[in-house]
C-alpha cells in the first residue's frame, strides 16, 4: 500500500485513499520540481468547469496549501487538492504516459461517467455535459 497517498492534514477521516499517485507520475514531478528548483513545491490538482464534458482538470506548481486543503504525499512528492476538487477526484489515479502522441500527466478518475477524447474533461453522474456537444475542443 506504499503507492497510495493519503490525506496529512490531521482532522482527515478518510479510510481509503484519497489519490493514488503513480511511479511514472511520481518521478516526472519529482524531476520538473527539480528541474525548475521548487523542491519545495508540490502540485496542485483540480477540477474546474469548462470543457466539451463539462468539467476539466487542471494542475499547477505550488509552495503552500490553502487553510481547508487536503495534502497528500508520496515518494517526497507533495499533491495539494481543494475540498470541492477531492468531492471529484476520491479513488482517482494520476500517472504520467509519455508516447509517440506526445507526454503529459493522465487521472483515471472512477468518478467520471464520460470523459473527452482528449481525457482533460469529464462529466460526472449527476453532471451535465457541456452545451456544445460534438468533437473535443481540446488540444
């Protein structure tokens, strides 16, 4: 269970994981942070609406949670996720895919119902899809 993250701050009550941050993810973060000298700097995950799906992930550099934010941690790596971001993201997985279409962070989110063919927006169960229906506009 060494590769599951789970909640720092000390009134979480969650029992299972919140996030599951994977090795691939895990050493390109490690690697940007380094790379950029933010080592103590963590990433900062969310969900906002927007999107062909309805709503979108996003993700940022950061140095400090905000009062309410849930902080997870693995392999020296810290991941920071608002408390209305965690409602969407709960058994959610991010890795890091590095193919011939190119390399980005991926979450494999349980939570989602449908997602864009670009897999950077989803609609959950009782989310409503994006008016603009058709293709994906994401790129």
């Amino acid at each position: 269970m060494s590769d599951l993250l789970m909640p720092t701050v000390p009134n979480e009550t969650a029992l299972e994981p919140a996030v599951t941050l994977l090795p691939a993810a895990a050493a390109k973060l490690k690697a940007l942070l380094a790379e950029r000298n933010l080592t103590n700097h963590g990433l900062r995950v969310f969900v906002s609406g927007g999107g062909c799906s309805g709503m979108q992930y996003g993700m940022a550099i950061e140095k400090e949670p905000g009062e309410f934010d849930t902080t997870l941690e693995q392999d020296g790596v810290k991941v920071i996720i608002d408390p209305t971001s965690m409602m969407y993201l709960a058994g959610a997985t991010i890795d890091y895919v590095d193919n011939l279409m190119g390399g980005g962070f991926r979450i494999d989110n349980p939570n989602a119902v449908s997602t864009c063919g670009c897999g950077h927006s989803f609609r959950t169960s009782g989310g409503q899809a994006a008016s603009g229906g058709g293709g994906c506009g994401c790129h």
